[in-house]
C-alpha cells in the first residue's frame, strides 16, 4: 500500500510536467516484464531508495545528490546480493543522436563504476545506452528537459535465475522511429 502510494504521488507530479499516468506506469511495467524482475524487489528498490539520479547538461558528474543517491542505492543492493540490475544512460534532446548515444553510455558507466566503489560487484551490473530515444518529457524548457538527463538503475532478475536460463539479461528495445538500437557496451 505504501509503496502505491508513493508510485502514486511519483505518477502523479509527473504527469504535471508533461508525462501522463499512462505512458509512466506503461514503461515502469514493460521494464518489469522486459526484464523479468520480481515486482516486490523492483518496487522496494524505487520506494526506498529510488532508482535514478539526473546530471547538467553535456555532463557526466555526479553531483552532491547524485552521489547521495548511489549511496543508498549501493548499500540496498549490497543487501540484496543475488539480484542484478541494468544501469540505463539517458540524454535530452539537444545535440545529434550519436553524441546523445555516447553520452548516455557514459553516464551509465559513471554510476556503474560508482556503485562497483561502494561495493556491488561488476559482474551484478549492466548498462545500456538510450540516448534520447526514452525520455520521459518532451519539452523545450530547459527546466523540464534536465529530467531526461538521467541515469536509472533498473533491478533485474536474480543472478541464480538469469545463469540458470542462460539469459544474458534485458537486450535494449529497438526504435521504430530510428529503426537504430541503444547501443549496449556492456
């Protein structure tokens, strides 16, 4: 119930800015089952301790509350040693697809790297690269554009269960619109 109702409050200060309740809960459970997550994990994850942090413009630096972020997100999974999960690297709009793409992959190494240094270890962590293909606003606001700038830690399935059925993790959705996939480094 609680965490509905802090899904609820999310979707529902979201759709102020331009993201409706629909495409929200939508991409929050095509990401569940793309992935194979267990729900009840995936979703105390995101209410304990969130499961994004945001960068400035052109930046790949964790900032003060980026970092803060992380911290929780690393001391969770530390606790919860068996499940994996996939570090997506978004971009806004601004600036051509390539450089988008490359950014975002470098965004998501960023806080791969960062929460390796807190103690989960590299072989629980993917990352793939969205570029701006998965924003969540599409906007011209500056203000509202940052928060397609973005890295999100997306829990995945247990490690037991993605080596036992051979599954490598999430495989990165095509854009029909590009007809060009994320780039997946890793």
């Amino acid at each position: 119930m609680i965490c509905r109702n802090v899904l609820g409050g999310l979707v529902g200060g979201l759709a102020l800015i331009g993201v409706t309740n629909l495409q929200l809960m939508s991409a929050q459970a095509d990401d569940r089952m793309r992935l194979g997550a267990p729900l009840a994990k995936a979703a105390e994850f995101q209410s304990q301790v969130g499961d994004r942090v945001f960068f400035s413009d052109a930046s790949v630096e964790l900032g003060t509350r980026g970092r803060v972020a992380l911290e929780a997100q690393a001391a969770w999974l530390v606790r919860h040693p068996s499940l994996s999960v996939v570090v997506e690297g978004h971009a806004d709009d601004s600036g051509s697809f390539d450089r988008n793409l490359e950014l975002s992959q470098r965004r998501a190494d960023a806080v791969s790297r960062r929460l390796i240094q807190m103690g989960v270890a590299p072989d629980r962590i993917r990352t793939a690269a969205y570029g701006r293909e998965r924003q969540i606003a599409e906007c011209v606001d500056a203000a509202c554009a940052a928060q397609n700038r973005r890295a999100v830690t997306v829990i995945g399935p247990s490690i037991d269960t993605a080596s036992a059925t051979g599954a490598p993790g999430p495989a990165p959705r095509l854009d029909p619109a590009s007809r060009r996939s994320p780039r997946r480094l890793n």
